[in-house]
C-alpha cells in the first residue's frame, strides 16, 4: 500500500482485494472433481501434509488469481463420514484440522447424472454457512442421456449460482472460471461471514426436498442408456464377468511383456551404441571407465525399461478412467473376503502391480482398520513395475527362447509364474492373518457399499497428462537417484585399484569387492555371488538400480579388452547357474527391498512396530523361498 | 398398471400408489429376484455390524436408499450369492453385500 495514493480508498478494501483467500473444492468421488481442480489451476498441485493425519493435503493457486488457493478435498458422500479421507474433508469444512482454517468459500462439484444425491450434498453443505458456487459436471454425459434440466431455476431455489461444467473438455469450464472470479470478488468485498452449523439435518427430510426442487428445475429426466446396462450384464455377470476380467488382465501381461519389445530392443541398441561411440571418442582411462561402465552401463540398464512400465501405466489408466475397475472389484468381493480382504482393496492392490507407494496410500479408502492394514501388509509382494527390469533381465539371461505346446513362450511363462507367484503369495500371507487375527478379536461384518459409477470414455488428455507424469517421474528417478547411485557404485567398484602383484580381477580388491565379499557369507546358502550381494545394497533406493547396479559391477569387473562393454545378458548368462538366478528371482518376489515402499508403510500405519514387523516377515519369506528354490534348482538342473 | 424405471422427480404422481403394493409384503431386498422392481419401505438395522450399523444406515441414505424410492437388483454372484448390484430409480448404481441388503426392507411391485 503505497503512501502516495491520491484516490481515498477505504483501508480495509485495499488489504481484502489481495488477501488470501482458500476456496475448497468439494464433491463425491467420480463426479469429476480432480478434472476440475486441473482445470482451474493448470494441473499444479502441489501435495504437501495435514497435521497429524497421512491424507494428502493438494492446493494450488487459481489461474489468474496468485492469492486465491483451490483445496482439492478428498471425495465425500456426505458431511457424516466413513473413512479417512471422508473425514479430513469434513474437518476442513468444519474448521477442525489443526493449523488449517475454515475455508473462504466452496466449489462444489456436482454430479449431474446423479442429481439428486448432488442436491442433497448441497443443501448439507449449505447448513456450513459458507458462500457457495456449484459447477454441475458431467452435464454432456447427462445432456446425452435425456436430462434437460435449467440450472437458473436450481441456482433460484437452492440460492447458490449453479454452472453448467464439463470439466474434461477445454471450454468446458469457462463460465465456472467466470463465476469464480465473482465468488472471489464477494468474498473479498464482505466481511467473514458467521457460521452456522445446523446439527440434525435429517436425510429424508433433505431428499425430499431435493425431489422438490428437481421437479421444477427438471423437464426430461435422463435414462442409463440400453448399450450401458446391456454392458453391466455382460461385466457384472458372475462367470462371463470373470472371464472378461481374465481377458484384460491377459491383454495387459501380453502388452507390457510382448508388444514393448522392438521398442526396448531399439533403446537397448541405442545405449549400446551411445557406450561404443563414447568408448572410441573418449580416450583410456578412468573418465571413460566412468561414464561408459559406470553411467552408461548403470542408467542405460535402467531407461530400457520406459517402454514396458508406460505400457502398464496407460492400461492402469485407461481402467481407472473408464470405470471398469469397480466392476472388477464387485466380481472379485467374494474371493477377497475369503482372504480376509474385500472389493474395496481391489483398487490399491491393482495400483500395486504398478508401484507400491501410492497403492498403499491408496488404501486410506478402505474404512475396516484390520483390511487396511492387512492390504498394506501383503501389498509389497504384488508385482512392482521396478521388478520388472530384474525379472526381465534375468529370464533373458539364462531361460531358453523357446516355445512350448506351440503357442506359448517359455520366457513369457517364467515371467507370468513370477506374476502369480506373488499374487498367491499375497493371498495366502492375507489368509493367514485372517485366521491368526480371527480367533482372537470378534468379527462383526463389515459393509461393502461402493459405488458403480457410469461408464465414461477414458479421457486422453487426462491419460496422457497422468501419463507423462509419471514416465517424467521415472526418467528422473533415473537421472537423478539411479545416476548417482552408479556414479557411486563406480566409484567403490573401481578404487582402491588393484595391487601391482594382483592375481584375481581387479574389482576383488576395491571397496565394494571387499564389501561384497563381507556379506558374502549371509547369501552363499542360497547361491548369491558377491557381485550379486553388492548390488542388493543400492537396490534399496529403488529396485530398478539392482539391474544397473549389476550393470557397472560387471562392466568394471570384466576380465580383458572384449568382456568391456557386452551387455549384461551374455554375462549372466556364462557366470550364474540356473539354481542361483532362480534363487535370486525368488529372492527378489518377497523381498522388501524399496525403501520408499517401506517409508511410506511407515507413515501410513503410524507404527513403528507393524512397519518392522511387514518388513521382518517379508525378509524372511524372501530368505526361505529363495532357499528352497535354490537347493531344489540345484538337485535337478545342477549347481 | 406397470410401473417405469425412469427416475420420477414427483413422487405423488408418477409413482406407484400404495394400493398397487398392498399386497406385496415387506421383506428385505436380499429376498427379491434379479429385476423385479421394488419400493423401499425403511431401513432397519442389523446388528451384525455392531456399533457401525447406524453409520452405514446414515451412508445408505446418504447414497439415496429411502423409503418411497424405487429399487432393484442388477446383478447377483454366482448361484446367487453375495455381492449384489443395485440400481436406484436415479440410476445411480451400487456394490452391497448380503448384510446390507437384509437392511433395506421394500415391497415388491408387480405389475398388474
């Protein structure tokens, strides 16, 4: 506020225009919200913490509007709880989350194909006291299904200025952004407005009065189109439901392991050449060992795998966005509860075969504390995309390229036994606890009550925005944490050199020799070589690095002019038998060897304790399995 | 007279008079057959849930389980059984198992 103004404007007004101002973004989940949020802030989230609570706290600014700050609250059904999630949205609202104050105003993103729980949603929130504005969603999906309703006559008898919003399409949320410069004026130009809370708000009493309402406001109703029932039929059927849900599953193992191959044999040819290129330009010496063994060698391991973790991250995508995924988590209800989890953890244990990290914050839906954690506790044993690079490395290495009854690769079925092996793993470990935790505490039954959600056309720029997101993320993951790490890596590989009078390869002699060959002896009952156990230790920070770890170990270690620069494949191929690299792809099925899949346990069970546990008893799965699978491997195929 | 799915906004005119329903008895949704159109009449509770059956009847009201609302199964599992699909009037659709269903205690309509 600068001294020299010459228009006398009221203090007050000037402090108010350029206050801070938080408007909340409330609505039920798959209404649209998160679309919405994208649109009125560009797609910046940042994501920081509640006090006190493991739910994601996401904000950004207002495009246009740098002191206006969206809240994307989780997805509620209504102010009177059932989870986690559901409960952070409403002590928001409320005013009750430590350190956050009550929100300026709110944005309620309605479902229009749902009208009527959308209205009674609203006149809940109404009862909060705070200036609303709404933005109907979805309004092309209930357009195409008959509802003509007047959005005039709704903001009339509700008071509150409704919007027609279709939040995917790029000018589909322009009168929203209009109207949300007039709630910010309003609320800039007012005094705080006193809040009032209206206690017993009965259900009933709401519905009807939303039944009112919408019978003036409403001139067509809509109707669930034939093609979509006619759909749920088929999806929801109890035996050609599972049958289609085998069928994509199918699809998406076959995709991610066969269709990305020329496109990771095209990377793999081009890291080769980038190292023989570099090699021939670089001269002798430690610079070359460097970037050829130790980051070429390292990354390059690692970048081959873009193609099949973007493949599997699309088809996750495509599934979440259309719809589907709740179809697959009702036919599979019953097979769950039997391992003592339900169709709620379905989701989170699918997110699990892409990462484990945001599957298990992903379990803060389930509202049963005793599945929530059993899903966190099994979950590390589903199939990470990060085991994909070991997995593939190794079945290329050592099993065979053949094909077996004709139509099936040995290769492929190695990999889909290591699939399901963790899968079952999953379940039995989930079995278990369920009949240990049974007999002690009583078991009163618990609800399932998830939504079905319409049908929607899986939205590409969502997709490939997520998309990008997350390829972006793995590609600087590695050039971040996986560079580093063989930089490292290098570094102990490589000093201190070898003695003039050595007689073993040099790489005996450095730290990460002398290391390996220090815990040699915990992993020689099951088969590991020292180089392997040398690569476990930064394969801590991400799976992935194991492969590039052994990538820079081999590569330094390789004994003359010819074994510097050949691929890993061939060299594991002549040095491991087929009993140690079974050994270690059982090893690597249970082990938990991510620290940030073990962090975030950490931070979302709250304990110290159950966190060591999970961690405890996935080690000594790990251990055994891979023993087992070594002294048997080894009786039948040799050592 | 037959009774459409179409989501009736005006409860008193469209919707099935309680003389077309007389003779249907209350029992619960868990009792009715894939499709056949019901109206709900309440919701009790069950106390196989313990101290969460009065949150879960709130949430099923909540999701738009009331009484005079029209309902009906859209799917069962295999042989019958648990979990079950059902559709609201509205076409909102949701995902119960057995326990929930023996709470939404409705009539069947038929058609006459």
């Amino acid at each position: 506020m600068s001294s020299s103004v010459s228009i006398p404007v009221p203090i007050q007004q000037i402090k108010a225009s350029t206050a801070p101002i938080t408007l909340a973004l409330v609505g039920a989940p798959n209404c649209g919200k998160t679309a919405t949020f994208n649109v009125l802030t560009g797609s910046k989230a940042k994501v920081a913490n509640y006090s006190g609570v493991t739910v994601d706290k996401r904000s950004a600014a207002l495009l246009g509007h740098s002191n206006v700050n969206i809240l994307d609250l989780p997805g509620t059904y209504s102010l009177k709880t059932a989870s986690l999630d559901e409960e952070v949205t409403r002590k928001v609202l409320f005013g009750q989350m430590p350190g956050e104050s009550v929100p300026d105003g709110i944005i309620f993103v309605a479902d229009a194909t749902n009208l009527r729980m959308s209205l009674r949603m609203l006149l809940e929130l109404k009862s909060l006291g705070l200036p609303i504005i709404v933005a109907l969603n979805l309004s092309d999906v209930a357009h195409s299904r008959g509802l003509v309703v007047d959005e005039a006559i709704l903001s009339d008898e509700l008071g509150v200025p409704f919007v027609k919003t279709v939040a995917i399409k790029r000018k589909g949320c322009e009168p929203l952004m209009r109207l949300a410069g007039e709630l910010i004026e309003y609320i800039s130009g007012s005094d705080k407005p006193i809040h009032f809370f209206d206690s017993d708000s009965d259900t009933h009493t709401m519905y009807q009065q939303a039944d009112d309402i919408l019978s003036r406001a409403v001139t067509s109703a809509q109707r669930l189109p034939k093609w979509h029932e006619r759909l749920d039929q088929l999806t929801l059927h109890p035996v050609i439901g599972v049958v289609i849900l085998l069928m994509i599953l199918f699809v998406i193992f076959q995709a991610v392991y066969a269709w990305a191959a020329p496109l990771m044999d095209s990377i793999e040819w081009l890291v080769g050449s980038v190292g023989t290129l570099l090699m021939q330009w670089l001269p002798d010496g430690i610079l070359q060992s460097l970037i050829v063994d130790g980051i070429v060698a390292g990354v390059g391991s690692v970048v081959v795998f873009v193609p099949q973790i973007t493949l599997l991250f699309l088809f996750l995508l495509i599934l979440e966005d259309s719809g589907y995924l709740p179809r697959a988590a009702f036919l599979l209800d019953n097979l769950l509860s039997k391992v003592g989890l339900s169709g709620r953890s379905f989701i989170p244990l699918l997110s699990g075969f892409a990462c484990a990290v945001p599957a298990v914050m992903s379990t803060r839906t389930i509202p049963s504390h005793k599945e929530r954690l059993m899903a966190i506790a099994v979950l590390p044993m589903l199939t990470c995309s990060a085991r994909l690079p070991i997995y593939a490395l190794i079945i290329a290495a050592v099993i065979p390229s053949q094909t077996v009854l004709g139509i099936f690769n040995l290769q492929g079925i190695t990999l889909f036994i290591l699939y399901v092996a963790g899968t079952l793993s999953a379940a039995l470990v989930s079995w278990l606890f369920k009949r240990f935790h049974s007999a002690k505490s009583e078991s009163s039954a618990f609800p399932l009550l998830m939504e079905l959600p319409t049908y929607r056309m899986p939205n590409v720029k969502h997709i490939s925005g997520e998309l990008w997101d997350k390829v972006s993320a793995f590609l600087r993951k590695a050039g971040t944490v996986i560079f580093t790490l063989s930089v490292v890596l290098w570094v102990l590989v490589t000093f201190p050199s070898a003695p003039a009078n050595a007689v073993g390869p040099a790489i005996d002699y450095s730290f990460a020799g002398m290391l390996g060959h220090l815990i040699e002896p915990i992993f020689a009952p099951i088969g590991f070589t020292w180089q392997m156990c040398i690569s476990l230790i930064p394969g801590l920070a991400a799976r992935e690095v194991v492969v590039a770890a052994l990538g820079t170990v081999y590569a330094v270690g390789g004994v003359g002019d010819e074994a510097i620069n050949q691929t890993l494949i061939p060299i594991i191929h002549a040095q491991w038998g087929l009993a140690t690299a079974f050994a270690f792809l059982a090893f690597y099925v249970y082990a938990p060897m991510c620290l940030a899949t073990l962090a975030v346990i950490r931070r979302e069970t709250k304990s110290l304790k159950q966190t060591l546990a999970i961690t405890g008893y996935l080690f000594v799965l790990a251990y055994t399995m891979a023993w087992i699978v070594y002294r048997i491997t080894g009786q039948i195929f040799g050592f | 007279m037959s009774v459409t799915l179409s989501p009736s906004y005006s409860t008193t005119t469209d919707a099935p008079t309680l003389t077309d329903t007389n003779a249907s008895p209350v029992c619960s949704l868990l009792e009715l057959k894939k499709r056949q159109p019901a109206i709900i009449d309440e919701i009790v509770a069950n106390h196989r849930f313990g101290e969460i059956d009065g949150a879960i009847s709130q949430r099923l009201k909540d999701l738009g389980f009331l009484p005079d609302t029209l309902v009906h199964i859209v799917a069962k599992g295999l042989f019958g059984k648990p979990p079950y699909a059902v559709q609201l009037s509205t076409g909102a659709q949701f995902s119960l198992r057995a326990d929930e269903l023996m709470k939404i205690k409705c009539r069947a309509i038929t058609s006459a």
